[in-house]
C-alpha cells in the first residue's frame, strides 16, 4: 500500500529548528515574525506556515530545501 506524500508538511518553525538555524524556539519564531524569512522567494511571516518536499526557505543568509526525511 502507497502513502500520499502530497499531505505530508511540516511547520515552519520546527523546520528551521531542526535545520539548525540558531537560537531557542522562541527566536527562530521572532526571526519568523520579523519577516526575515523566506519560502520560495516569498516574505513569510506565520511560525505555522506548513512546508512540502521541495520548498526552498532562506533564513539568515541561508538558504534551506525541504528533504522528504525532514518531514515527519
């Protein structure tokens, strides 16, 4: 039996967090809010912003993709 992969996400803010981007949650949320952060080139500021295989999210000079392992 196959899985839909297509609902699998995972929040913003624990993306960030497990990606290693520093600080206490809390931070990275205030880094989020701040508007210092983007998903596919897009300003996003919502902590909960659910996130899919293949986003690319910038954070601090850095810049993420979203693997399908980090989605739980």
């Amino acid at each position: 039996m196959t899985q839909d992969t297509s609902t699998k996400h995972i929040e913003l803010n624990a993306f960030l967090r497990i990606s290693g981007v520093p600080g206490t949650g809390g931070q990275v949320k205030q880094v989020i809010r701040a508007g210092s952060v983007t998903v596919n080139g897009e300003v996003e500021t919502r902590n909960k912003r659910k996130l899919h295989a293949g986003d690319i999210v910038e954070c601090l000079g850095k810049r993420y993709e979203v693997k399908a392992e980090k989605i739980r």
